[in-house]
C-alpha cells in the first residue's frame, strides 16, 4: 500500500464525472481532485490561460505524491495538453481526455455517417476532436455544436430555468437538422444534462468517462486505501452542492490557491 495519488483536474465539477467512473472501476486507488472554479469556464478563456491555469495545478500535484495526471477536461486536452506533456513528461504521466478516447466515440459508426461533438467554444475551435477522429476514420463527418453556456447551467445548477431549455433545444436543434447518429459530450460537465437532452432529441449519447476510466486503469498499479481529497479554487461549498448529481462529497472540500 502506497500513498501516491492520482491527480484528476478540470475548471470546476464537470471532472467529477471522470473521477466517478475511475473510482468505480479503480477503488483501492488515492485521488487528488482539483476543480479550478476561480477561473470557470475555461471553454472561453484563450489557449495560453488555460495553460497557465493547468500548469498551476500540475505543479501542485508534483508536490503531493501525483505520479499520475488525469485531465477530466476536454478543453485543457484540446488546447493545452501538448504543451504540457513536454513539460511536464519527465515528471508526470498525463492521461488527456479527447486523445485517449477518440477511438471508442466512433466505434460502430460506419463511413459516411454523422457524430455531433458538444463542446465548450475553446475545444470547438481547436478542432481536437476533428483530427484526432479522422486520423481513425477521414469518412466520419463531425459536426461541432459550440455550447456555450452550458457550463455555468451546471454549476448554477440552472437545469429548469426556461433560458436554459431554450439555449440546450437550439443546440441539439443542430445536430437533429444534420441526421447525427451520434452526440459526443464533448465537456465533463455535459453529463450531468443528458437526462434534458434525451427529451429533446433522443439518439446515443457518448459519454467518454467510461472509456477514459478503462484506459487508465490499464496502465496504473499501485495500491492505494481509496482517499479522495478534493479543493476547489473558490467556493468550496458551493462545488460540493454542485457534485451532488455525480459525486456525493462526505468530507470537506477544501479550498486552495496558486
């Protein structure tokens, strides 16, 4: 038994997502998660904060035992990860989402066919997942829906407010119009919506959590005694009110800053 952690970070309870399906699958293991709320949402911030913002929290794990880096966070995996790996790759193991699980969103689509990405405007824009999906399949068309907002619905926890409906119905409204067989939720924060999206438009949700989660498990082997220790950059209570839908929190969050 050891008491290294695995370091899972996002811009706020979105990750929680990811970190619900590594601690199903992986319990003995210890967890650092860090929700960088100060500075939500990241989606609208420029390439060179998110950096910023992420190399911050790589630098804090560095001194809390992290050997192991999940970003539970497409929009860090999509503008800041290659930066960060030549950084960071002789010090830590980076596991980025879009990059680890392209394979499994398309996987049963067939040439020709239609996947809808779901994504915050900074993931949209880098085209991530455009590329790392066609170098598997050039034939599969993606359709990138830029969702802003959706962030702040879930972590303000808006999911009945009719501006929110409104803003979800006329995202969905895209894919529908473009046959999309398929809708990627392409932000850990999106699955928290679903139960909204399938009322408006009922077709295969690819959640990437799951196949992240499998991912890591294959190359992590250390045992740990299950600690999750979990901060935020403002706000503490109100994250824990926020990760109740994916991650009941006993324990304190506790706030942190760089």
């Amino acid at each position: 038994m050891t008491n290294e952690y695995i370091g899972v970070l996002d811009s706020g309870v979105g990750g929680l997502s990811i970190l619900s399906e590594l601690y199903k699958i992986m319990p003995d293991k210890n967890y650092i998660y860090v929700g960088d709320t100060k500075n939500l949402p990241y989606g609208t911030k420029t390439p060179a904060e998110i950096y910023s913002f992420t190399k911050d929290i790589l630098n804090y794990f560095l001194k809390n035992n992290v050997k192991n880096v999940v970003i539970a966070c497409n929009t860090t995996s999509a503008v800041a990860y290659d930066k960060l790996k030549k950084e960071f790759e002789n010090r830590l193991r980076i596991f980025p989402l879009i990059q680890s699980i392209a394979s499994s969103a398309i996987e049963g689509l067939k040439d020709n066919d239609t996947i809808a990405l779901l994504a915050t405007r900074a993931t949209v824009n880098s085209k991530k997942y455009e590329q790392e999906i066609n170098k598997i399949n050039p034939k599969i068309k993606v359709i990138s829906i830029d969702c802003t907002g959706f962030v702040e619905i879930v972590e303000n926890r808006l999911y009945s407010c009719d501006k929110s409906i409104e803003l979800i119905k006329s995202k969905l409204d895209i894919a529908k119009n473009n046959n999309a067989k398929r809708v990627i939720l392409g932000c850990t924060h999106y699955p928290y919506l679903v139960d909204i999206f399938k009322k408006i438009l009922n077709v295969e949700y690819f959640n990437p959590a799951t196949s992240l989660a499998k991912k890591v498990k294959k190359e992590i082997n250390f045992i740990g005694n299950g600690e999750i220790k979990f901060y935020s950059t403002i706000n503490p209570d109100e994250f824990k009110k926020s990760a109740k839908m994916f991650f009941d929190i006993k324990d304190d969050v506790e706030l942190i800053s760089f």
